[in-house]
C-alpha cells in the first residue's frame, strides 16, 4: 500500500534500500524521454506549419533545413524536393508524438511495476530459506499394462 501512496516508499518498507534509485532512474529517465520527445513534437510541428504556409516571416523551418539550400526546396520551382521535405517533417512529427506517447504509457508502467516489485517483496518477506532443503531423484516403475521406467523428484524439507 505504502508502494501505492509513494513510489518508492514500498521498497523503503521492505528494507530494499538498494532497489530506491533503480526505482526513481526509471521515472527519471521516462520523464526524459516525455521532455524531449515534446520538445521536438512542438519543434517540427512549429516548423511544419511555418512551412507549408506562405507567410515569408514565419521561417523556423530553416532551422531544421540548416543543410539544403532555401533555393532548393522552392514550392514552384522544385515541388519534388518540397514534397521530400514535408514527407520528412511528417515522419519527425508522427515520430516524436509516437514516442513522446509510449512514454507516458511507460510511466505507467514503470509506476505498476514498482508496486508490483515491492508487494511480491512483501509477501515473500518472511518466507524461509534454509539450507535444509534436498532434492532427491530416485527410478520409479510405471503402473502400466507394459514394462516402463520413470524417475521420480521429489524435494525434502528438513526441520
């Protein structure tokens, strides 16, 4: 429960001191991962818009097209190559918004898995390991109408 208030909080709980900073990498970098994917979404859909419209002032496309040639990508005088350029924008814009949106599932994700690791923590808190356990493996005949061999394994828990 306490996993649930607080990520975190669970493995504190459980004494897993060690297991606290995978726990806040991984929001960490998931909110990394959101940062920068919006900020690239906005940026090549800023950049998008101010391309396909025909207003001269608005040009932070240049920004991304700093390696061609603002003569090369002409509507009127080479629609292929402006075509070229609107098709990448488009791949960077569905791009960024696709991964920008796995990670905010991936924060819930990240925030289930917590909980998760610190309730099977919890339940397994106090189960005994001891070195009185045995395995044992022993030839078994098969009750069958035929001849048969088997092997049988069973474990022995000494107390």
């Amino acid at each position: 429960m306490l996993a649930l208030t607080f990520p975190g909080l669970g493995q504190v709980y459980n004494r897993k001191y060690w297991k606290v900073p995978f726990v806040y990498a991984g929001f960490g970098g998931l909110a990394y991962a959101i940062t920068y994917n919006s900020s690239n979404y906005t940026q090549f859909m800023k950049a998008y818009q101010d391309f396909i419209d025909d207003i001269p002032e608005t040009d932070s496309y240049k920004e991304l097209l700093s390696f061609a040639n603002p003569e090369d990508y002409d509507r009127e005088l080479h629609p292929n190559i402006y075509a070229q350029y609107k098709e990448q924008m488009l791949r960077g814009i569905d791009g960024y918004k696709k991964y920008r949106d796995l990670s905010y599932i991936g924060i819930a994700v990240w925030y289930l898995v917590t909980v998760l690791d610190a309730n099977v923590d919890a339940s397994l808190f106090n189960y005994d390991i001891s070195n009185n356990l045995d395995l044992e493996v022993t030839p078994v005949k098969l009750p069958l109408s035929g001849a048969g061999v088997g092997l049988n394994v069973s474990m022995i828990v000494t107390f």
